[in-house]
C-alpha cells in the first residue's frame, strides 16, 4: 500500500534540528513518509542540511524527492512565486503545489503564508506544533519535552508559536 507523504517544508526542518528531535520527527506519523524536496533542501545550510542528509542517507526516514515532475506543477509554482502572482516562497510554494498534485500532506509552521492556498484546494498542513502533539499522544516524547523543545527552538533563532500542550489539538489528520 502507498503511504501518504508528508512533504517538509525548510522551517519545520530547522525547528526540528535546532531542538535536536528531527531524527525521531518520522516516529511521530509511522504511517506517512516523510520526504524533502529538492527545491527545500537546496534553502538549507551548515548543520542543519547536515542533519537532513543524514535522515535521507544513514537514517533513510526521510526521501529526497525531486519537485517540478509536470508542467501543470511547474505552471502553478512559477503563479505562485512570481512577484506578480502571489510571491510567495520557493520551499512552501514547492511544497504546497507538490501535495496539491499528488494529495499529500505539507509540513510547515508557515502558516501565513500556506493557511489560506491549503485551505482553497483542500490540501491538509501541519505545523511544528502539530508534530510535537502527535509526538506526545504517541508517548514517544513527553509534555514537558515538547516544552523544553519550543523553549530551546526560540533561543536558537526560531520562532515556533508557545502554546498548552495540556489544552491543544490536532484534528486534521483524523
């Protein structure tokens, strides 16, 4: 059976290897592949391209896929990044016309920038956020590591929203 794809966006990458749990991120949805376009990992630098490299090459939890396979794809990306279209970003503009196509899901905490595009075409995103709750309902990490993770992600330069673990929720995926 082919499993759904989630398809990471760069700052799901970076909060995930900045808080040290990208290597246990695909533990949290075994019933996905996770995967990382080629346009996203080419956004990403230093340790942090590391990291994925060694999910794609050592781990194999995560595939590199390349993007841009049709023309209707490539039609839609280049609308969406123009500077008379919507200029939105490379990587979620990859990532979101990428699952639009193939019905898979975006992972990215972007939400300014891919609520309003998922929404019109009926694509399902996940945040950061949304991760670390499946992470925790899984028992894979705890409450209080997914804390410490945010705590430790926006020390490093991110910014991920701070929220109750106590009290949020993801449904979108069941």
């Amino acid at each position: 059976m082919k499993k759904t794809k989630i398809v990471l966006d760069a700052d799901v990458i970076i909060h995930f290897a900045k808080g040290g749990f990208l290597n246990i991120l695909p533990s949290f949805l075994k019933e996905y592949r996770f995967v990382v376009l080629d346009i996203v990992k080419n956004e990403l630098r230093g340790n942090i391209l590391t990291q994925l490299e060694n999910q794609i090459n050592l781990l194999k939890n995560i595939q590199e896929v390349t993007f841009g396979q049709t023309s209707e794809e490539r039609k839609e990306y280049a609308r969406l990044t123009s500077v008379s279209g919507l200029a939105l970003g490379k990587g979620e503009s990859a990532c979101m016309v990428y699952c639009r196509y193939n019905h898979d899901v975006v992972g990215s905490s972007n939400t300014a920038d891919v609520t309003a595009y998922c929404t019109e075409h009926g694509i399902t995103y996940l945040t950061t956020n949304d991760f670390l709750y499946f992470g925790i309902q899984r028992g894979i990490i705890t409450k209080e590591q997914a804390i410490d993770f945010i705590t430790d992600v926006r020390s490093k330069g991110s910014f991920p929203p701070v929220i109750d673990f106590d009290t949020y929720t993801c449904s979108k995926l069941f």
